[in-house]
C-alpha cells in the first residue's frame, strides 16, 4: 500500500489526487488545504493539522534542496596568454576545482601534425597529461581537459606534438 498526503486540494491537486486514487494500493492519509471544505471527501482537518502538514512539506523541500544543490564551490578561471615564440595562436583557461584544474584550449590555427597533447607543468616540474587529439578540419583546435594537480600548483600549460620534445605552444601560470 502505498500513502499519500494531499497538501493543497485546488483544481491540480484534484486532478492528481483523482488520478492516484484509481490506483487499488493507494491511500490518502492526509488530505489538507487552506480552505478545509476543499479537503474533501469527509477527510476535513484542523488548521492544526494543516499547519503541520505544511511545516512537514517545508522541511521536506528544504531537505530535497539541501540534497541536490550542495555547497558550491567559487572556482577561479584564469585566461593564459600564449608565449611569444609559440607555433600557434590562441587562448587557454585554467579553472580551479575541488579535483584538480579544468583546462580549456582554443587554438584557431595549429601547425600540422598527426597529434597534439597538452600538459600541465607543476612548479617542482612534473608534467601531466591532460587531453590528446589527431588533426582536425581546418587546423582548429578546442579542447577541454583536466588535471589533478591544484592550479595553485601549475607553472605553465604546454601543447606538443606526440614528441614532448616538439612544443608548439606555451602559457605560463602567474604564480599566487
């Protein structure tokens, strides 16, 4: 069996409650509305009732808001300038989160190569990887990926060809 409580017995909450009440396992066991005639169907309340009903109904949404919109977090999003000498024009953004750093890459014209990684260089020197991709129609490039490493913690964001050797383009993280 299951129960139900009908908060508000207007038009819509009839509707629903009607649609629900052809269903052999279903029970109404509040039925409450500002006006009690509207209740319906013998199941009259008190205003004490509905008052707790509706008190009930707050903490429940409350709870459900609680649940699906947890705490956010304020992320800072830095746009990088490319390093002069880069084969390559264009604009990369770091984005802190609680992960890691989010990093999206615009380049409009990369130089041909079968295939392109992008980087992320920490302070003490470690590289990881963050997005991989082969050639694309018209030489451009926009690309999203992501490292665990804290933005706090990045010295520069790098794009090489499949050689790590072979940089194409460079932007350096301002540090603080």
């Amino acid at each position: 069996m299951q129960h139900f409580a009908l908060i508000g017995s207007g038009f819509m909450g009839n509707v629903h409650a009607a649609s629900l009440a052809r269903h052999p396992a279903v029970s109404f066991d509040l039925v409450a509305d500002i006006d009690e005639e509207r209740a319906g169907a013998g199941l009259v309340q008190s205003r004490r009732r509905w008052r707790w009903a509706a008190v009930a109904a707050v903490v429940a949404l409350v709870a459900l808001a609680a649940s699906v919109l947890p705490g956010r977090q304020v992320s800072q999003v830095t746009e990088l300038a490319l390093e002069p000498g880069s084969q390559a024009v264009g604009e990369i953004t770091i984005e802190s989160k609680p992960w890691g750093t989010a990093v999206d890459i615009s380049l409009p014209d990369l130089p041909p190569h079968d295939r392109y990684i992008a980087w992320v260089v920490s302070r003490d020197g470690e590289w990881q990887q963050i997005a991989a991709w082969g050639p694309t129609s018209g030489a451009r490039a926009i690309i999203s990926g992501a490292s665990s490493i804290p933005t706090s913690d990045i010295d520069e964001v790098v794009i090489t060809a499949y050689d790590p050797g072979d940089t194409i383009a460079t932007a350096k993280v301002p540090s603080g």
